[in-house]
C-alpha cells in the first residue's frame, strides 16, 4: 500500500514523566559467543549501549564490535555482516553512533567525543565498507512536521531535518484517542533496578525491555494527524498494474501503519482463546480478548490495550449481590494508562447464566509441556468460569474469593456502599477489604491501622445506615465507605475482630446522645405546634427514607458515570459510546422494583 499524505501532520506530545529514552533495538540478532579481536582494533571508554545505567568498554575489530559493562556481566557482540548502516550525531552524553542492523534492529553506542569521529569514519569504512553519516537534528523546538516510517523506526522531521526517533521497538501500545489523534504508548521496564547490560536479552534490552528508567521517563506520546490521504492498493482483478485509490483518515492510516511496523499485534494463529464483547466497568466499555502466551489484549471501538502477564499481581471473583452477575477482577502494575487516568484494577462483568463452548489453539504436546495440569483443550461450562481458569492457566496466578466468614444480612458477600459519590460494592476477602467497579479499591488488613464504625449524619432517617473509616498505617490516609445498611454492622465488626484490626464502634454513643436531644427538643415544644407541624408534614414522614434510598441509587452512580466519561474520552467523545446491553438490563430491573415499591402519597394542601 503506498501513502500519498495530503496535510501537513503535526505533533502535540503528553509526557507524564519527562526522561525520554530515545533509541533501542530488536532481537534476533547474531548468536556470537566471543568476539574474535585481531591486532587491528579501536577501543572506546565510557561508552554506554542503549542508554544503559552502566558504562563500559566498547572495541572495534574487523569481525565486528563488542561491548562488556565496566562493573562485569554480559559481552554484547555484533558481527560484522549485520552491520547494514552507521549515523554519528550529538546525544545526551557528548556524541553517539547509531548503528542500523539489516533485521532491522537499532544499537545506540552513546558516550563519544567529537575528536573521536575521525578514528570511527575510517574504521565503517574499511572494516565494515559503510560510510558513517553526519546527522544534524532540528533543534528549533516547533512541535509540528513530518512523521516518516522508516525500517526500524519513525522518524519526526522539522524542515527536513529529525527532531527525534523513536524506535519500534520501544512502543508499547497506540491508540486512537479521537478522530485526529493518536496515542503511542512507550514499553516501561520490567524492573527498575535494571542496570541494561544483559548480553542475553540481545544487548542491554530486546523488544519491550529497557534499562530501569530514572527518576522521570516518557510513557506516552500523542500525535495530532489532521485531513485525509490517499492509499492505493492493488485491484482484486488478474491485472498487477489496476490499483485503486482510497481516501482515509490520516490518522487511522498512521494508527494502522503504526501497528503493523512496531508489531503491536499479534497474528490470530497465536491467539490460544478469544472471548467476544466482554462488558467491563473498569474501565468502562466493551472489549474484546485476546489471550497468547505471554500477554493478552483487550480490543474495543476506540481503545486497545495490551498487556503481559506479568503485569498481573491480583486476580480476584466477586459474586455481584443481584444474584445474576460475577465479577473478575485483575490488579495490574503497572496500572493501564488511558491519557493522564490509570487503571490499576481492570473490572469484568459476566451473567452467571451465560454458557460457553471453547477449545484452545494448542497442540497435545504444547499444553502437556507448557500448560499439564493448569489449562485443559476442551471447556463448556459458564463462561467467567472458563475465562477465570484460563487466566489462571496462562499468568499462573492464584485466585481470591471472598472470606467464607462473613455475609451479610441478605446472605450475600458484596455489601452495598458508596466512596464519596460513587456507589459499588465492598468485599471482606481473606486478606484485604476490595471495593468494586468504580473507584476499584484495595485495602489489605496487614496494612490497617484500625476500623471506625460512624454515624452518616444528624438526621433521624440515617440511622438505618453507617459509614466505615479505614486508617492506614504509617500515615498512608484513610478510606471511608458511606451508606451501608445498619443491618450488617454486627457482622462486619465480628469479622474485623476475628481478623485482628482494632475496631471502634461510635454508633451507640451517637445514637443515643440523638435520642437524648430529641426527647429535650420535644418538651419544649407545645402540643398546638406539634399538631400544626404534623398537619404541615402531611405523609412526608412516611416517605422520608425511601426518598433518601431512590437519591442513593440513581443520581450519585448517574453524575459519576458521566463526568468519568467526559474525562476519560480526552475531547474524541467516543471513548465511553459503546451501548453496554448488561448495564441495561440492570437498569430494567432497578426500575422494576421501583414500580413494586409502595407508591408515595400525593400531598394534599
């Protein structure tokens, strides 16, 4: 398919952190145990290899070029015969050389001094009959030009010269977050102490690896992409030569052309189960997955998302309290990252009723090598039970419950409650409390300080209710969860006790100083003004606490759905527009049981 683009393409960049780490390379490369070094040879001090923590000792010979960190590890070597290009340019520690492979694949050898450049001209040109390129970056600071897809990398130039380049390899994740922007999310070091000098990772990181980051990095960059192009593509007729011209989006050309360069997505034959339209709170919207072998993806209308198991630290099935829904929930670090919002709770929701048939795409042998005993090749059974075991199979993580030691007054483990405006669920699981969809929060009790049971307000209604403050030690701050049904109050504060948290219960005290004020305000009042009050009231004091239940149900989840979606879809609008067929069944049914309610009585005069 070639690209005509039509429209100047300018660039608008997010940066969460600010340490930008600018060049990488793929694997695959040259399985070199030992670097031959003849008599003829350059060596280089203070050179660090794809801006790893580290410095070492880098030597050119005829055969190629090595490089070992100064403080020991691994050699990283390249032969001489994968060497299909060299650029020398100004970097972060004085100058560097960038050597392009011909898989593809990027070296960045940064450290050099200027007086240096001599010495490397003459030995690519003669041991490795390349010509070492003096490359000028545009150095005017404008955020608008030309974005070009090179073999190894994007290129974004200003005025034809690159303002940067940014590596395939060191791309995470892109998405569309809107009609004329694109997101490219940058791959984050699996482990911060990381120093970049594993030779075996081929070099100091392979695709998706990097050296721990600083203090402040890149995680994500966006690309405003205005207009139209045209893209040709040959006809389905015998003739080669009939193509036919398309106009698209520029941005949904660059968001496809992205992926297919930085191999972002995996091919299906890699796919080992699939599972269609899977309604999520968290975040909100339909997805569908995708699970492979060391990650699985969550595609949807507007965002895509990929993530490695790895990443995964808890996996956790919440039967809903309506009796018709269960929940998986997946604790994720790092967190999903949608703009400047983080997910670190990725929140399912399955019917319970809803049957599934599925057979893995593996092999006999592949499941009875890799997966004996954790996955099988045949499922049929509900379908969050099938989706919980084959997550359990593949990430290899333990699967948590709530504690079999308590339930609630309805016989149920989820307890109807609300952190500021927005309504969800709290579980009492063995370890930590876990409150669900929205704000997805995580309190272990290893990690509480103590319990208090409160008193919502002054009103006489809001006895039937409480609220519980969650201190965390060492200062960590506090967690309230309002309007839990009195009811249940016996029970949660059994349960703390039987966990060992130190619970204090201000209810009685509260409720009784109440009723001693009542009872005084009351006997200053006169029977006449008491007649004429009940008079004015009419059946208000009936309706009182139902008028209290239908504000708690409907408009606090309603304003918190909607200024969550406004947020989150970053100015496209779309972000939050998939039709979510569940949430209108439940819907249906909340409106349902207000209908079997007792109606309220008209007020009279």
């Amino acid at each position: 398919m070639a690209v005509v683009p039509r429209a100047p393409m300018f660039v608008a960049s997010a940066i969460v952190n600010s340490h930008w780490q600018r060049t990488t390379f793929t694997a695959n490369r040259a399985d070199i145990s030992q670097l031959t070094v003849t008599s003829f040879s350059e060596s280089f001090d203070s050179i660090y290899l794809d801006l790893s923590k580290e410095s070492g000792k880098c030597r050119f010979a005829e055969t190629g070029f090595g490089w070992k960190p100064s403080n020991g590890g691994d050699t990283f070597t390249l032969d001489q015969t994968n060497i299909g290009g060299a650029q020398w340019s100004r970097a972060a520690k004085g100058y560097e050389v960038r050597i392009l492979q011909r898989n593809s694949g990027i070296i960045q050898l940064d450290g050099f001094q200027q007086e240096d450049y001599d010495r490397l001209s003459k030995v690519f040109k003669n041991w490795y009959s390349t010509v070492l390129e003096n490359k000028e970056h545009a150095l005017r600071g404008w955020n608008w030009g030309k974005a070009e897809f090179a073999k190894a990398e994007l290129i974004f130039s200003v005025q034809n010269k690159p303002a940067f380049e940014l590596p395939y390899s060191e791309i995470g994740n892109t998405n569309l977050a809107g009609r004329n922007e694109v997101a490219v999310e940058m791959s984050l070091p699996q482990d911060s102490n990381d120093t970049g000098t594993n030779g075996q990772l081929g070099g100091a990181r392979g695709k998706g690896k990097k050296a721990g980051g600083g203090r402040d990095q890149l995680v994500e960059m966006r690309f405003y992409i205005p207009g139209t192009t045209t893209a040709k593509k040959e006809a389905d007729g015998d003739d080669a030569e009939d193509e036919e011209a398309e106009e698209k989006n520029a941005a949904t050309l660059f968001y496809d052309t992205l992926i297919e360069k930085a191999e972002i997505g995996e091919t299906a034959g890699d796919t080992i189960a699939t599972f269609l339209d899977v309604l999520h709170l968290t975040p909100r919207g339909r997805f569908d997955i995708d699970m492979y072998e060391a990650s699985f993806r969550l595609r949807g209308k507007t965002y895509d998302y990929k993530i490695q198991y790895e990443s995964i630290k808890k996996f956790m099935v919440l039967p809903k309290p309506d009796e018709m829904h269960c929940m998986l929930c997946i604790g994720l670090d790092p967190p999903l990252r949608q703009g400047q919002t983080r997910y670190p709770f990725v929140v399912m929701q399955f019917k319970k009723d809803e049957e599934v048939t599925i057979d893995l795409n593996l092999d006999e042998s592949e499941l009875q090598s890799k997966y004996k005993d954790k996955l099988e090749p045949h499922y049929e059974e509900p379908l969050h039970h099938v989706v919980a075991k084959i997550f359990r199979g593949l990430a290899n993580k333990k699967i948590s419950s709530p504690a079999k030691d308590f339930i609630t007054h309805r016989s149920q483990y989820g307890i109807k409650c609300s952190i500021k405006a927005s309504e969800g669920f709290l579980y009492c699981l063995e370890k930590a409390f876990m409150f669900v969809p929205k704000p997805a929060t995580y309190i272990a009790y290893e990690q509480t300080q103590s319990v208090t049971f409160s008193r919502v307000g002054g009103a006489v209604s809001t006895l039937s209710t409480f609220d519980i403050t969650v201190v965390m030690k060492n200062g960590a701050g506090s967690s309230q969860f309002s309007n839990i049904n009195r009811e249940d109050l016996k029970a949660l504060e059994t349960f703390f006790k039987l966990k060992g948290l130190r619970v204090k219960n201000e209810i009685d005290e509260d409720a009784n100083m109440l009723a001693a004020a009542l009872r005084e305000q009351d006997m200053d009042d006169s029977d006449d003004e008491v007649v004429a009050n009940k008079a004015d009231r009419g059946s208000a004091d009936e309706d009182e606490e139902s008028v209290d239940e239908d504000f708690q149900a409907d408009s606090d989840s309603d304003v918190a759905e909607e200024y969550d979606s406004a947020h989150e879809s970053s100015g496209s609008g779309s972000a939050e527009s998939d039709v979510d067929a569940d949430e209108a069944d439940e819907e249906e049914d909340e409106e349902e049981a207000e209908e079997e309610r007792p109606k309220k009585k008209k007020k009279t005069g």
